[in-house]
C-alpha cells in the first residue's frame, strides 16, 4: 500500500471478492447501536481498562521484585511469563482506552491505527505468546522436578531462551496473519475477525484455537503437576527414611525452594484454567451462531473475566513465591505495618520488614529539651 487510495481500493476488493461470508451488516447494525446509547457494553469495557491499570502496576511492582531478588536469572521462564503479562495489561489499557475514544477512522493511519490496535492485534499477540510461555513453564518444571539428573545435563540456558523467542515470534506470525486476513476498516469504523471466507473457515479456525490454546494447554498442565506432585511424595518419602542427616540439610532446603515454585505454579495454572474457559466458550457459540460478535457485552464480559487472571497473578507471586514476598515486604516499613495488630503479626511472622528512623528521632527530640534545662540549673528535673 502507498496511500489513502490504495489501501481503500485494497480494502473494496477484500469485501468484494473474499468476503463470501459476510457479517459486516450484522456487525454494523451492532455498532450503530452502541455509539448511540452506550449500554453495558461501555460499562464493561471501562471494567476492562481498570483491570489493565491494575494488572500493569502489579505486574510492573512483581518484575522490580524478581529483579532485585535476581531471581530473573534463575527463573527465566516464570520472569518472561511476567513481562508478558505486563506487555499484555498495558495493551489493554491502551486498546480499549482508544475503542471508548469512538474514534473515526480515515485513510492509512486509520487502516493501521485498526490492524495493530482496535482489532486487539498486538494485545492478542501478547495473550497468546503468554499461554504459549506457560506450556513451556510447566514443561520446564516438570522435567526439572521428575527428571532432575536429566534436566541439569540437557537443559541449558539457551534452550529456556529459545523458548521464550519462540512463544513470541510463533504469536506474532500467527495473530498478524489471521488479522490483516479477516479484518478491514468500513464506514470509518474498524472490524477485526469478521471478513471470513465461508463460516465453516471461521469455525475450524475456532476449533483449532480451542483445541491448541486451552485443551491442550490444560492436559499439559493436569498431566505435569500431576506428576510433579508424585515425585515430590516419593522424594519426601525418601528423604523421611533418612531421617535428619545434616549431610542433607542442603538438599531439603533446595527441595523446599522447588516445592514453593511448584506450588506457585499450580495456582497460577489453575487461576488460568478457570479464567479462560468462558472467552473460549463465547468464541465456540461465535462460530456457531452468526448473530453474535465480538463487539457485544458478552465478549467484553469474558475478556473482563479472562483478564483477571493477568491481574490477579501477581498477588499469587506476592504471597506464595518466597524471593518476591521477601522483596516487597521489604519496600513495607515497620512503623506503617505496626498500626493495626493482625497485619504486624502476619507481616513480622514472614519477613522483616524496612525499619524507619522516625521513632528515633522523636524521642531525641524528647530528650533535648530535659538535657538542655539540667544543663541551665533548673530545679524541675
């Protein structure tokens, strides 16, 4: 495309002549509806930017405290899965803050300003490199868990760092492929993943999604935590047999650093499991009845219920992953935690937190004026 022209022309001839399936109409009728009265629609779509902004400031917050832990190092999967979903929250925000701007689209930037942003492109980018990060994550632990002589042998760094390029340049091929394929911008307004070719395309490329992006992701993980949890049985079983042996004080403190990643990850896959089960409902029922589109208060409802599992993963790593909690218990101070009781004692009872130099001070602030008037021969001690 060269200019304004060209991609209008290229625009005309995509509806003309691929768009056999065509649910432009149904999908404009839709649109004209919510830009007159903003229904619950608008109020779900504000709930997702909120769930962004929440998911970018605790994801950005769990990213300082595996830096400063320097547990990105040593845990490079679990630390991309965060940035992702970081990346991913950001997105939101600004995908669906632009989609309530109502802007209208005109010319190139209008055509690009739809491919990348307001068809959800590079947010979809980022949701899929996410669930593709997480097979990988739990294969990674899985075999560092039950294959653990093998692991350390075969499983350099490079091979992680692979597999983090390959979760995202495997995204990014296939949500730009499947965008600039069925979406196109009509009337000033921007339609993603409504130009299909016939609706039985449409249909196996949901089912595809679904099979490849939750039922598989779902037997990786039942399957690999499944036999994570019987490894670690027979380790603790194995370990009890030789009672307390300080020759193995070492290895029980390593197992029980690998038992609370474990853990962590087993509520995050389940967190992941339960959230994205009704998005990939909506999409089956999207295949199937043609009167629904993504641009209905349901879609925003399950994105909004998907999206709380980005949001909510970072109070998983707060609370259940040891170098994180220790981190940001730390940015707590002392005197802030001391004002209500039950949060002392849960707060102390973890970690120590950051001591503050105000009790000190005021109490030499106390203390001057009695120095001074002994000092001045006063009788009033």
């Amino acid at each position: 495309m060269t200019g304004t022209s060209s991609s209008s022309e290229h625009l005309s001839v995509v509806i003309a002549t691929e768009t056999v399936y065509d649910v432009t109409q149904t999908t404009a009728s839709n649109v004209a509806t919510t830009s007159s009265s903003r229904g619950i629609e608008f109020y779900f779509q504000c709930a997702v930017v909120v769930i962004g902004v929440v998911g970018t400031a605790a994801n950005a917050l769990i990213l300082y405290a595996l830096v400063a832990s320097k547990q990105h190092k040593k845990h490079v999967l679990i630390f991309h899965q965060n940035v992702l979903d970081f990346f991913s929250s950001l997105l939101l925000v600004i995908t669906y803050a632009l989609k309530l701007c109502n802007i209208h689209l005109t010319g190139l930037g209008g055509y690009w300003l739809c491919m990348l942003l307001l068809s959800e492109n590079i947010l979809w980018c980022g949701i899929v490199a996410s669930k593709t990060n997480l097979m990988a994550l739990t294969i990674d632990r899985y075999l560092k868990v039950v294959y653990p002589t093998w692991s350390k042998k075969h499983l350099r760094g490079w091979i992680l760092h692979s597999a983090t390029v390959f979760s995202c340049s495997g995204a990014v091929v296939h949500v730009f492929a499947l965008t600039f394929s069925t979406s196109a911008v009509i009337d000033g307004m921007c339609y993603g993943y409504v130009i299909w070719k016939s609706p039985m395309s449409q249909l196996a490329y949901i089912i595809w999604y679904f099979l490849s992006f939750y039922v598989v992701v779902f037997i990786i993980l039942i399957f690999c935590y499944w036999r994570i949890l019987i490894a670690i049985r027979r380790q603790a079983r194995v370990m009890a047999g030789y009672g307390a042996a300080g020759s193995s004080t070492a290895q029980a403190v390593l197992d029980q650093n690998q038992i609370n990643v474990v853990k962590t990850m087993i509520l995050v896959s389940a967190l992941f499991a339960i959230s994205d089960l009704p998005l990939q409902v909506y999409a089956l029922l999207l295949g199937v009845q043609t009167n629904l589109t993504l641009l209905e208060g349901g879609y925003y409802a399950t994105m909004f219920i998907s999206f709380l599992y980005i949001c909510t993963n970072p109070f998983i790593y707060a609370t259940k992953f040891d170098p994180v909690r220790q981190i940001l218990l730390r940015l707590i101070p002392c005197d802030h935690a001391t004002k209500f009781d039950p949060v002392k004692r849960v707060l102390l009872s973890l970690t120590p937190c950051k001591k503050t130099s105000v009790q000190p001070v005021e109490s030499v602030e106390r203390a001057t004026p009695r120095i001074a008037s002994n000092r001045s021969g006063q009788l009033r001690i």
